[in-house]
C-alpha cells in the first residue's frame, strides 16, 4: 500500500511527517482515497519499518469503505499503476469480510456451549461439595471451615498457575484483555471454576466474558489474521451470544450490542445489528439442541401489565437501586483498604482471612446471602412474607458485604448477576409493602438506578 502514497503531495507529504513522528493517522475516507489514487513513488525507503505497518493498517481501513463506495474497477481506471495494489488489498479483505457470517455463527456455537459447560460444572460441583458431602444447609457449623479450605485451593490455584493476577480484581465486561491462546482459555475456566466453588459471592460473567473473547480472538487470529476490524466484529458476537445465553432470550442478547457500543464509543449501525442478531439467534439455537432449560438468571413473570402505582414504585425502586450501588462501592472500598494494609503479602495468610470473612458472612446471612444469588432470588420470593422487612433488610445488607468482601479480597466473579439479587430484595421489600408490585416492572426500574450510578462509580463492569 505504501507503493501509492506520493511525498511530493500535499497530502501524501501530511501523511509522511505524521508518521515519520509516530503520530495517529485522523483522516477523512476519500482524503486516503485520493492522497493514494494518485500517488506513483514509494515511501517504503523512507519511513520506518513500524510506521509502515501504521501506516497500512490506517489507510486500508479507511479504502476498504471508500473504495467499496466508489465501486472501482481495474479496467475504468485510468489512475497509473501504483493503484493496483490498492484495488488488490480491497479484493482481498472483501473476500475475508464475506466470511464472517460463518465466523460469528461458529463463535456463537462455541459461547453457547462453553456457557453450557461451565455452569453445569458449578452447578453439580457445588451440589455435590456444599449439599451433598457436607450438607451445608442443615450443618451450618460447617460453612466457615469449607469456605476457608476451598478458599485454600482456590488461591493455591491462582498462586501456581497465574501469579501475575494475584493483586488484581477480576472485572465483568471492561478490562478483560486476552490473547488468542487456548491454553489461557483453560486456565480462565478452570480459576473461575475454584472462585465460584469455593463459595465466591460474585457472577461467572467475568469468568465467561474473557473466556469468549479468547474464542473469539483465537478463530480471529486464524482466519483474519492481522484484520482488527474483523477481530472487533467476532468480540461483540461472542458477548451478544454469551448474553443470549445467560437470559435464554434473542432481545437481550441484540440489546447487548447496545451496552457493548458505549464501552467502546462506537456508532449503531445496521451491520452491527445484523451481526447481533445472527450471533443471538445462534446463541439460543445451539441452547436450544444441548440445554433446553431454565436460563441463568430466572425471576417470577410478572408481565407487561403496568398500572400507575407499579411506576411510582419503580421510581422509588430506582432511587434505591442507585443507593446501593454507591453502598456497594464505599464497602469494597473499605473492605480494600482492609487488605492493603493488613501486610498480607502472602497468599495463604490471604486465603485464610478471606475464607474466613467469607464463612462468617454466610453464617450470619443464612444459604439467601451465599454464590451468585441467581438460585436464591424465588426461595427469596417465597420466604418474604415470614422474613419481612427487617429480615429482608438484613439479607440485603450482609449480601453487598459478600458481594464486596469476594470482590476486593482476589476472588474471580463479576458482580452484575449479585447486585441483581440485591435489586430483587428491594422489590421484595417494595411487594411487602404494595402486595400488587409489578415484579418484573419494579426490578428494571431498580436496575436502572444501578446503571445510573455506575456511570459514575464504576464498580460493576
């Protein structure tokens, strides 16, 4: 590509300064088009070995668009010869780009079945370990000596096989930068198997999140090499169909694309949206052939109905639910600073101290407050009445305590799926109140203060 840029140009002379000086490449699409379109010297000679690959990857994103626009072809072009590898380098990206329907359709499979796996995994090993073996719900005695062994594997685990993560906090959808490696996609999977079994109080969305991204980055590498966008459009298939699967639902996982966009400050647009939803669509088919069954996340159907006082409710709800992100982050705060400065500058004092806040948490909280919370949230429902509003207060209170004593003391888990929880035990409360609450109506108005508050706080993701 750099056979076309001519120095003696105005711009073709712009571009060479800024790169000769390392500087970013910010121009218009038809600005690259024509600086190259008549361009005839080569600047290979002249710029660095490093700004030559700056330099390519720059212009050619910009001439894949333009040049599509302009519809160029090899025998109307009267340009001289140095166009050719322009009109070559196009041809080949738009044979790659008409592979990437496949792509996200084989990423989405993947996800889904990775999904499928893992919280199968959780599930039955925390059946078999906490109810099971030890019958944790009637042996109650039993929670803080199991939470600090498993907390002993857990961070051994960590400790021998990714000791650069041990001063680090696990995040959800943010932050997770991964390399295209299968072997660190097991070893994802296997840390965030021992976190969430050895009774973390967080959500396996920072877990699965890395864990699709190395899928998404590894196929990338494979049959894109070198193609970033390319690479950009397998990551946001991998995560709408890693939420499709969480939900079971199509809408949420092409809303995801949404929330997706924001993180990376990029426009909407219709390729984007067809992308979602071939990556849902595959996500919820491959679910529905291997696991036809409840999604991960289950609350009760309330319906669409909405009455006048099911929106004041929400309203208060989400007054509330802005509160607790804010309680959430000043707690994990404090709970930081606890072992920052505690001196433990080992990792077994570490896994000792935080097995041990964890076990005390749940036996003060009862089995409501322990895991994800995704499984307590109907026995939750149905206990509310016999708990009422200062034992729902309690549960709600030692709950953002776990949530942010697993976070801040090394534990992997996001904290999306936990501070769901959390919102539901305020619309149990709001119901206690008002037995007519809308649920499903009352949870995504607590929920939207949650995402208010985390504009600012930035704790969850």
């Amino acid at each position: 590509l750099l056979t076309v840029v001519n120095p003696e140009t105005p711009m073709g002379t712009t571009i060479f300064r800024r790169y000769r000086a390392g500087k970013n490449l910010v121009f218009p699409a038809w600005t690259c088009v024509r600086a190259a379109m008549f361009g005839g010297h080569s600047l290979a000679a002249q710029v660095p070995r490093g700004c030559q690959a700056r330099l390519s990857n720059g212009v050619c994103a910009a001439l894949s668009v333009a040049c599509s626009d302009m519809t160029l072809r090899p025998r109307s072009c009267k340009h001289p010869q140095g166009t050719w590898p322009i009109l070559g380098q196009w041809h080949t990206r738009a044979v790659k780009r008409a592979g990437i329907p496949l792509a996200v359709i084989g990423v989405a499979f993947l996800v889904a079945m990775i999904y499928v796996g893992f919280e199968q995994s959780v599930d039955h090993g925390i059946t078999l370990v906490w109810d099971t073996l030890f019958d944790t719900n009637n042996k109650r005695m039993l929670v803080v000596p199991l939470c600090v062994v498993l907390g002993l594997v857990f961070f051994a685990g960590q400790h021998l096989l990714d000791p650069d993560s041990e001063a680090q906090e696990s995040h959800g959808i943010v932050g997770a930068v991964v390399q295209p490696r299968l072997s660190d996609l097991g070893l994802v999977l296997l840390l965030g198997f021992l976190s969430l079994e050895s009774g973390a109080s967080l959500g396996p969305e920072a877990v699965l999140v890395p864990a699709s991204l190395v899928i998404a980055a590894y196929l990338a590498s494979k049959f894109f090499a070198g193609d970033e966008r390319s690479r950009g459009a397998l990551a946001s298939a991998a995560l709408v169909a890693l939420f499709a699967a969480f939900f079971h639902s199509f809408v949420i996982g092409v809303a995801a694309i949404f929330l997706l966009a924001k993180q990376a400050q990029v426009k909407i647009s219709a390729p984007l949206l067809l992308l979602a939803g071939l990556s849902s669509a595959s996500a919820l088919i491959t679910l529905s052939i291997f696991y036809p069954k409840d999604s991960f996340f289950n609350w009760p159907s309330g319906g669409w109905k909405i009455a006048f006082a099911d929106v004041g409710v929400a309203a208060l709800l989400a007054v509330a639910g802005f509160a607790t992100t804010y309680l959430l982050d000043r707690v994990h705060t404090v709970f930081r600073v606890i072992r920052e400065h505690s001196l433990m500058n080992s990792w077994r004092r570490r896994a000792l101290v935080a097995g041990l806040g964890l076990g005390l948490l749940f036996l003060l909280g009862g089995t409501l407050v322990e895991f994800t919370g995704n499984l307590s949230i109907k026995p939750m429902l149905q206990q509310s009445a016999s708990l009422g509003i200062a034992g729902l207060a309690g549960i709600y209170l030692v709950k953002v305590a776990a949530i942010a004593w697993s976070k801040a003391w090394g534990y992997r888990g996001g904290m999306i799926f936990p501070t769901l929880f959390v919102a539901s035990v305020l619309v149990a409360m709001a119901t206690l109140v008002r037995p007519d609450t809308n649920f499903t109506i009352a949870l995504i108005g607590a929920m939207v203060g949650v995402g208010f508050a985390e504009r600012r706080v930035k704790i969850l993701v």
